[in-house]
C-alpha cells in the first residue's frame, strides 16, 4: 500500500496517515519531517538534504503513508503511489482547528487578533491564502495542488476531512481494493 494525502493544513492529513500507519502497519512520512529541522518550524533543511531523506525512505520501504507534499522540491517524489488522497474541509472548520492546533503548541505568545477577533499569528495568516492564492507555484495552496492532482497518474479520492478518521479509512480501503492492490 502506497498512500500520499495532500490538501490544506487543518484538513486532517497526519491524523488520517497515522491511523493508517498503525493499521496497516506500514511506514508514515509527515512531509514536514523533510522540511524542517525541528518542531519549532522556523529553519528548514536545504532541498539537498530533503531529497538525500526522501530517497533513503524510499530505499527502505515497500509500503507507506504519507502526509504532505514535496512537489515543490521533488516533483518526481512518490509518483510510485497507488492512490493520492486529497482531503477538504470547511474553511470555518478547517480555521479553528489551526487556531486549537496553535494553542495547544503554545503559539498564542506570538498571536494577536484578526480584524474578527479571532486569534491569530503568522502561520494562521499564511493559511488564510490557501484558497486565495491563484499561483500554483505558491506551496501549500489549493491552487499548486491543483495543479499537482492535475499532472498526477495515479487515482484520485477527494475526501472531507471531517468525516471520522474510520469512515476516511475505510474509503480509502474499498478504493484499493477496487484497484486489487
């Protein structure tokens, strides 16, 4: 089983992919892991070292989950998949979940309120623009994954994030089966 789950943060991605990990008992590569050096998410690797960890995964296993992207750095990257998974969500919905996610990672020191009263910061702002955002070239929108679902050869499930992580499962398992994976 190759899974890769894309779509906006908040959506639900890590969640799904790890509860695909520990039933499948198979590898789960968060994206971010490539991305940055620690949880603070404030210095990146260089793209050098993304690939040398994307393509020491790829020698170690068979099978995975993934949660994320790498198209921007690595557009070739998990094109082995057997089904890319693009999770939505409600934007309300998907906007206080990033707000929760924010304080429970102790973030608010470095928030403020939004024209709506609403706490927010940086990376909240940033997540604002998923939609927006017209560029495909603009990382982590709708519009480059897009136009990553788009080049694509392998199927496509577009599923709602806010269906529970079993429901999301077992779509994800009848399409594989049908796929006689």
């Amino acid at each position: 089983m190759k899974v890769q789950i894309i779509g906006g943060s908040g959506t639900g991605k890590s969640t799904l992919a790890k509860f695909i990990s520990e039933k499948e008992n198979i590898m789960w590569i968060d994206t971010d892991s490539y991305l940055w050096k620690d949880e603070s998410f404030t210095e990146n690797y260089p793209i050098e070292k993304r690939r040398e960890m994307y393509e020491n995964d790829m020698e170690l296993k068979s099978d995975y989950v993934v949660s994320g992207s790498i198209f921007s750095w690595y557009p070739n990257g998990f094109d082995d998949r057997d089904l890319l998974v693009f999770l939505f969500l409600d934007e309300k919905i998907r906007m206080e979940r990033l707000r929760k996610r924010e304080v429970r990672r102790d973030n608010p020191k470095k928030a403020w309120c939004d024209e709506d009263g609403n706490m927010t910061n940086e990376f909240i702002e940033w997540c604002k623009t998923y939609l927006k955002a017209k560029d495909k070239t603009m990382i982590g929108t709708y519009a480059a994954q897009s136009y990553e679902m788009e080049l694509c050869k392998s199927p496509i499930l577009k599923l709602d994030g806010s269906r529970s992580v079993e429901e999301l499962y077992s779509t994800i398992r009848a399409a594989l089966k049908g796929k006689k994976i």
